[in-house]
C-alpha cells in the first residue's frame, strides 16, 4: 500500500487487466500479489534509502496515511464487534471527517493527485490520503477512537485480550502488534505500552478486574492513534 507506486508497477497492474481482457480479479491479483505491494520496493526514493540502511525496507516514500473511517473498521474487526448489535448512526462519525455516501466529489474524500505542502511536496511525492486530514479531524478522530475504544467495552468479547494482557506486559504487546500493526510495533511503543499500561509500571491487575479491561482498551486506544499504525506500509 503506498500513495507512490513505481511506474513499473502500475504497467504491470495495468497489463493485467488489459490481458486479461478488463477481468478484474485477475487485476486485484496482480495488485495485491505483485512484489513490490508485498515488500514495498522499489521506493521513489530508494537513492536515500541505499544511503541510510535503517530506513529500508521498505524505503522512507513507502506507504500511506490510513483513511480514518478504515482505522475505525480495523479496530472493530480486529476486536469483534458485532454490526447488528452498535445501532451506528452515520452523524456518529462526521468528527472522523469521513462518513459513507458522503464524499464531496467524484474523487471520494481525496484527489489523487494531491502533495501535502512541505518536505512531501518538496520531495515530488504524492500524498492523496492527507488532503482528508487536518488539525480538527485528528483532534475528532481521537474522540471517536476513545468511544469505540474505552467507552465501548460491551460491545466486544475481550476474552483473548484479557487473557494477554493478564499473562504479562511482553504477550499482550505481541498480540496486539499481530492484531494492529501486522506484527511490527516499534521498541518505542511496545515500552511505552508496557511501562504505563500492560504491567511494568502499573502493577498487576487479577483475571476479571475491571482495570484490566481499562488498561487492555488503553492500549487499543494508544496503537490506533498512533503515527505507526496512521501509517499504512
């Protein structure tokens, strides 16, 4: 996922639909399964990349902000909410700043060819997904996270987590690095989330404590408002 494919990648996307004759599993085949949508590389900026090692893979360019109404989908598949039972009002999401069948054009919330003012336009880089982002939207997105997360805790069977979260801070990191970041959580984060909320810092919470689902919601709360999970790559 990047708002940068290589144009390599593109010719390749694009000559699986015409060769297959406008078949569009074939294409969503190819856009999925193609090496660079699978390890991120080429990167547009692969120069700064072979310069500085720890930046790839995959390269500094690589990726995309996370559409806010998709980082709301992610936390109520990853925790299971059933749809049929949240009654979800459509006026509930206007603070995300997206909000289905609303899109004020044809290009959905984004143009396709927007460049987010500064280093990003500086650098050539595109970057669609910013154009639906601003200072109120995060600031109503972290509200409405908080709803669905440490305000929302009937709406979701926390069994596993509880489970996690019980048997040490490093098990519930794991666990939701595989539910949330694709296993990849920074060293940062994970101390962060270890130290104030999975068992360093805070002590230990009995199996059922109402602090455990607190802080297991907590955590929940800090990786999806987090820059790496805002970040898909």
């Amino acid at each position: 996922m990047t708002s940068n494919p290589s144009p390599a990648y593109v010719g390749r996307v694009a000559a699986a639909f015409a060769g297959s004759g406008g078949n569009l599993g074939e294409t969503l085949r190819t856009l999925l399964l193609d090496p660079e949508a699978r390890d991120g590389t080429p990167d547009p900026l692969d120069g700064l990349a072979a310069a500085n090692p720890e930046l790839a893979p995959p390269g500094p360019a690589y990726g995309k902000v996370r559409e806010p109404l998709l980082a709301l989908t992610a936390l109520w598949r990853g925790l299971g909410v059933d749809p049929a039972a949240i009654r979800l009002r459509l006026d509930q999401l206007t603070p995300l700043g997206q909000v289905p069948l609303s899109a004020p054009s044809v290009f959905n919330f984004f143009k396709p060819d927007h460049q987010h003012p500064g280093e990003i336009a500086d650098l050539g880089l595109y970057s669609p997904e910013f154009e639906a982002i601003d200072e109120k939207q995060v600031i109503g997105a972290a509200t409405v996270i908080d709803d669905w997360t440490l305000g929302a805790a009937a709406h979701y069977d926390l069994t596993m987590e509880l489970a996690f979260t019980a048997a040490g801070g490093d098990k519930a990191a794991d666990h939701l690095s595989l539910l949330f970041l694709g296993g990849r959580m920074s060293e940062i984060l994970r101390q962060t989330l270890k130290d104030e909320l999975l068992g360093n810092g805070g002590g230990t919470c009995a199996v059922g404590d109402q602090r455990q689902t607190e802080r297991a919601l907590g955590a929940v709360y800090l990786i999806l408002t987090s820059p790496e999970f805002q970040t898909q790559r």
